[in-house]
C-alpha cells in the first residue's frame, strides 16, 4: 500500500532530509587521500546526533543481517551498501556515499558519488551521466505521469552515453520506514506501470556500471559490486510530488 503524505508529513520529511544533505556535504569536503571510510562514518554519525536525529542505516535488518554501521561507503566496483572499515581512501578512487537519518519519526535518504583527488577522465564522465539521470528521472514526477516515465528517462541518458543500469537494486518510497512501496526501478518503459500522484515521497536512486549491469556481493553478504569489475556510481534524491512538480527534498 501507498502512504500519500500530507503537506505536515512533508515539511517533517523535508527537515530530515536536510539534515541528510547537510551531512553529506560534509562528508564530501573531508573526502581525501589517506582518510578512511570508517573515519567518514565516525564523523557522520557525530553529525546525525548533533543534528538530534538518529541513524537509519545503522542497525537496518534485510534478509537476517544487521547493518553495522551509519554510513554505506562503496569504492569504484563496489555499487552499494560497502560497510565502513579501515580501508584507506586513494588518489583516484571514486567513493559514493550513501546516508540516511531518522527525525521525528520520518526518514531522509540521499546518495553522492565524489572522486579521491584527481581521477580518471571515465570516471568524471561516469559520475557526471549518473547525476544528469538522476535529474532527468526527477523532472517526470508529475501527477498523471507513471513510473516507467521515469524509468525510462534514467535508462535512456544511461544507456545514451554508453553505460548500463543496475536492475537488482532500486529506489523506494520514503516516509515513517526506509523503504516503503512502491519499488522505483530505473529501467522501463514510457508510459507503463504505477501513476504517480501528489504526495507520493520518492527516493529516485540510479545506480550505474561503466560496464554490463550484473552485480555480485561479497562474503560481507552486504556489499554489491560490479560483475565484471568496472567502475560504478550512485546518485540518490528523496523528492515529493506536489501539484506543483517534483519537490527534492534531500538538498541544501
């Protein structure tokens, strides 16, 4: 079932997902050569309580396993969910952060890939088609539009510039649980499936390969990575449909 929110629901989720952004910027400024990704969720869970909100990644269960830490920290082939460690962070690495808080009962979700000092000429273009999918997924959420709309304007930049979609992960609604329906593929067709209605709450999240789409996950039974080893990078929006269009929550 669908939770459509009021506009109160959506003010609150609008303040959470602040916070969410507000974070991330954060996090993005102290990413750098030599700091390691268990440092980025040290700091990020700081931050949540500071912000008095609580995190919603950690401690999150799916499938019998328990999420360990506040923050998914996922470097170059690693698509989502890689747990912080003591990993080191490298010139050239691209890192997507994925984070997520808990305020007054709401969740706010967001996702951003950033580079390690200088990287690769693919990898700028691969986080750079990732991004402008994300946007032109978010411009078709109208009332009256249905997801395939979206869908296929994500597939479609995508898989324009070279690369493919990742299909065993998707986004989500967002409300009083992380993940509440509908499922929110960026892959299909125009025209087709659910149509979207005012105060539906989205998290609008492509997940793209620099090669196929296919995806493993390593024995940590949480990290999913590239199949074929090639770059990936993740883009995430918390966005509310409004009579007005999309209204993206998850930004500053």
């Amino acid at each position: 079932m669908i939770a459509l929110k009021s506009a109160r629901e959506i003010e609150i989720l609008r303040r959470a997902n602040v916070i969410v952004a507000e974070i991330l910027q954060e996090l993005k400024s102290r990413v750098a050569p030599g700091v390691t990704t268990l440092e980025l969720d040290e700091l990020a869970e700081e931050l949540t309580y500071k912000k008095k909100a609580q995190p919603a990644f950690k401690g999150y269960t799916m499938a019998g396993r328990v999420y360990p830490r506040t923050l998914c920290v996922s470097i170059n082939d690693e698509i989502v969910h890689g747990i912080p460690s003591d990993r080191v962070l490298r010139e050239g690495d691209i890192v997507g952060l994925d984070f997520g808080v808990i305020y007054e009962g709401y969740y706010g979700d967001s996702a951003v890939t950033v580079g390690v000092g200088k990287v690769s000429e693919e990898a700028l273009r691969l986080t750079r088609v990732t991004e402008e999918a994300l946007c032109k997924g978010i411009e078709q959420l109208h009332e009256g539009k249905r997801l395939g709309d979206l869908a296929w304007a994500i597939q479609s930049r995508v898989e324009g510039a070279g690369f493919s979609v990742v299909r065993a992960f998707v986004g989500h609604g967002i409300g009083r649980k992380l993940h509440e329906e509908p499922p929110v593929p960026n892959y299909g067709e125009p025209d087709r499936g659910l149509r979207l209605r005012e105060g539906m709450v989205l998290a609008i999240e492509p997940m793209v390969n620099a090669g196929g789409y296919e995806v493993a996950i390593k024995e940590d039974g949480w990290t999913a990575v590239t199949r074929d080893g090639s770059l990936s990078a993740h883009f995430e929006h918390s966005v509310a449909i409004t009579k007005n269009g999309p209204d993206i929550l998850s930004r500053v």
